[in-house]
C-alpha cells in the first residue's frame, strides 16, 4: 500500500507571453520561479504553518553502506505539505536543497528565508545520512544586474550565507539565479569565484553549486567557466515546451524536437567544457497541461498551459488513459474538459526511469528532482531510481513495443543463466499481468508471477538450473501488450 500525503494540488496558471514551441525568450518564466512567485502571493514572506522546529539541527550521519557515487539531488519546495520530507526515500536521496533563500537586492542579504532557519528537515535528512543545501534565488535579468555588479552585495549575501550555514549545520549551497543577461557572463563567474573561495574559506567541505538551464538561451552563461570553479552544475532539463508555448509538447524531450535533454547535454554542456564527473540532469516531477484546438499530437494551444505535479497526474491518467511517445520518450494525454480539448505532456514512472538510466550510463554526477514532494508519496519514481543505481536497467531507452505502453522486461541477469536468473520488469500502467517463461518450441515451462500489477521496478527469481540447456522466452504480458526477451540456460545459445 503506498503512502498518501495529503498535499495541495494547486494548478498553476502561467502568464508568459506566447511564443515558438521551442524558442523562448530569455524573459520565459522559468518553473522555479514561476511556482516561487505564485506561493509568494500566497503566502507572503512568511512559511507555511505548522513547519517550525526551531531547534538546532544534528550533525550529518555517515550513511549506513558506502557513499554512493551517483548523486540524486532534490529541491525541497518550502510550500511542501508540512510532512512530505517523512515520505522521502532516503536510501535513495544523496541531497535536498531547501528552497529558498530570497536575495534582497538592495543589500545582498536577503527578504527571507522561507524557513530554513526553522526547519526539521535539516536534523531529519542529516540523521540518514542526506546532506541538505540551501537554494539562493535571484530571479530577472534587472535583479540580477544588481547583484553581479555590486561586489559589496556579494559579499554581504556570501557572509550571510556562511552565517546561516553554520548556525543550521547546512552542507553547502546551490544558487538558482535565473534569466542572467548576457552582459553579465563574465560577472557570474567572478561572482562564482569569489562564493566559492568566501564560503569555503570558513566551510572547507560545503558543496557549491549552479542550476543552469538546458539551453543557453540568453548567452548569459559561461558553463566550463562555472564549472571550473564551482562543485558541480545541475542543469535544469526541463521548460522545453513550456506555459506559453504555441503548441502542446513535451516540458521534458529525452530526444526528438530541435532541442532536447539529450542535445542539451552533449552540445550545451559537454562539448562546451564541462566535464560529466561535474554535471547533473535535473527532471521534472511535473508536467503541463494546455487547452488546444484538437486532440492531434502536439496540437496549437489556445491559451497559456498549467503545470501538474506527478501525483495528480495519476488519476488523470485512469481517467482519460495516455500514449507513451516513443520520438520523445514522454507520455501525453488529450481529453475533453469544460471548454473544449486539452492536451497533457508529462512524465510518468518510465520517462523518469529513461532520464535516469540515461544520466547513469553517460556517466554524470547524477540527477537533480524538481520538486520533492511532488510525488505525493508514491514509491515508483523511487523505484526506479533504486533499478538505475542498481545496473537492473539494460539500456540507455528500455525497448518500447507497440501497445506496451512501458510494461516491459528491462533485463535477465545472469544470462547465460547457470542456476538462478532474475527477471528485471517495470510496470507504467496498472493492471492485470502474468509472468512466464516458454522454451524453444513454444511449451510453457514456468509461471513466475500472476496478478495484480503495480507501477514501479520489479524482480522475480527463476531457478534456471532445473531447465535443461537451450534458448527460452520470458514474456510478460498486460492489457497494454505483451513484451519478451529470450535468454539462455548453460551457456546454448
């Protein structure tokens, strides 16, 4: 049974100006800042009610196994439900980043901190060995202008920082500056500098990171510059296809489109300097919902998109069913609401197994989440995740097949089976499955699983040593298809 948190749902009308599909302006709202802009008219600057727990926060835990290499680095959303840290797998999660510190322009300190000096996800996160960063935000070419040419402010917001480092035991910090003009590149990596050497200077293990966007758009951003001085850069791989687009499409591209995370990547980041050992893929836990003119894939919008976290796609998705896009590696959805057709793109338990997979074979640092909590306690996104890290995935794009709208086997390990083999499957859409396994000529030689079917990563175990040698099938089938992969017992092949 998965836990349910009760988290406010709130959909996200956004006000950007319409534009070309994939060619926003540098003056795009950004998903960080547009969700921090509509929680700030909710709230103020104040915090949620119920969050504070103003005690100082323990020390960091060693982790109970070793360190792992691969890092999952999650923004925590200070509008999050009052508990959905507690939902968290941190087994999985290296980082949180709480979000945010606000930057007051005048000064350099800042308008609030949204509560981190109350928190108890610090003290939580830290007993399971999670480090917990804090997100500076500075959104808009303007403010920051103000910051980047003014040196005092600098160094007014980087003591400030060490201050609130230390008094909370924070780990590092991660700046989200957003919509950097141009003229300021140079400034932002003198700025980066200058954190680095202030904040290490008194903190010799904090982290320092930049979220960076996937495509420079605005030419604001020297990226082998920032990374050269700076722990790690974590690309904000989403907001391809965004609220004001002009046609429906995926927020989040693995491939396909003229831009996408894969592009992004390779010739944004890679090809310009940065080393991979230093570079996350952030992905989204959201996606975004447009009212448009047909039901076709892609269809013209008529008015600006809302954004949808993962959890309340679910019940959408048993509404009104959903298309995995195999040129995109995104699923999306049209159906009739009050006013006419809309049309959904968003991710689901296999676009983020994909993006993850992906992020773990090409050999980055690891994945960025944006945002925790936005999984509404569900495990399958974790599960994933667990199946990535694990090696369990075979391949960059599991092997999609028609109707199998992504109940798939991912791998049979060991093959050649000697004794035992295990059989690596994922599940995107519930229903009803089986499990089997036929040998050469068709006979059905075992059932390994009958049911239910739920959504995630799963294994079960065949003992391959009672089969006599030879080439066998293992199919697993669902209402969305049937899918197979054929292995081998004693090395015949």
């Amino acid at each position: 049974m998965y836990t349910r948190l009760a988290l406010a749902s709130v959909l996200l009308a956004l006000t950007c100006l319409k534009g070309t599909a994939q060619n926003p302006e540098s003056a795009i709202t950004g998903i960080h800042q547009e969700q921090s802009e509509y929680y700030s008219a909710v709230y103020g600057t104040s915090i949620p009610a119920g969050m504070a727990s103003p005690e100082m926060p323990v020390a960091l835990k060693s982790r109970k196994t070793i360190e792992p290499a691969f890092m999952v680095y999650g923004w925590h959303p200070y509008w999050a439900g009052t508990n959905a840290y507690l939902s968290y797998d941190y087994d999985v999660l290296t980082h949180i980043a709480y979000f945010s510190y606000e930057v007051d322009t005048a000064s350099g300190s800042y308008t609030t901190l949204r509560g981190w000096d109350v928190t108890p996800v610090i003290s939580y996160a830290h007993q399971r060995g999670v480090k917990v960063m804090l997100t500076v935000t500075n959104f808009g070419s303007e403010r920051n202008t103000k910051i980047l040419t003014d040196t005092v402010k600098q160094w007014t917001l980087i003591n400030t920082l060490i201050t609130q480092l230390q008094s909370r035991n924070g780990d590092g910090v991660n700046f989200d500056f957003e919509s950097v003009p141009s003229s300021m590149k140079a400034n932002m990596v003198s700025f980066c500098k200058r954190a680095v050497r202030g904040i290490k200077a008194a903190l010799p293990q904090a982290e320092i990171s930049f979220a960076t966007p996937p495509v420079n758009w605005s030419d604001g951003w020297d990226l082998a510059g920032l990374a050269a001085n700076c722990d790690y850069l974590i690309m904000m791989g989403y907001n391809y296809y965004y609220g004001g687009s002009a046609t429906a499409g995926p927020v989040a591209p693995l491939k396909g489109e003229n831009y996408n995370i894969t592009k992004s990547i390779e010739e944004e980041y890679v090809a310009d300097g940065v080393p991979r050992s230093k570079l996350l893929m952030g992905m989204p836990w959201y996606g975004y919902d447009w009212p448009v003119v047909s039901d076709v894939r892609k269809a013209a919008t008529t008015g600006a998109g809302t954004s949808r976290i993962y959890s309340a796609s679910i019940p959408m998705v048993t509404s009104y069913g959903k298309t995995f896009d195999n040129t995109t590696g995104v699923p999306w959805m049209s159906y009739q609401g009050t006013t006419g057709w809309r049309q959904m793109w968003f991710e689901d338990s296999l676009s983020l197994l994909m993006k993850s997979n992906y992020a773990f074979t090409h050999d980055l640092a690891g994945i960025g989440i944006w945002a925790l909590s936005y999984e509404g306690g569900r495990k399958e996104i974790w599960n994933g995740i667990k199946a990535v890290m694990a090696g369990t995935v075979s391949s960059d794009e599991p092997p999609l097949y028609p109707g199998s709208n992504g109940n798939i086997i991912t791998a049979i390990t060991p093959n050649p089976a000697l004794a035992e083999a295990v059989i690596h499957y994922y599940i995107s859409n519930p229903g009803r499955m089986t499990l089997t396994v036929y040998d050469s000529g068709g006979r059905l030689v075992a059932l390994l699983a009958e049911g239910q079917a739920f959504p995630g990563a799963w294994t079960e175990t065949i003992n391959a040593g009672v089969l006599p040698p030879g080439l066998y099938f293992c199919v697993l089938t669902t209402p969305g298809g049937r899918h197979s992969v054929k292995f081998a017992v004693a090395g015949k092949y």
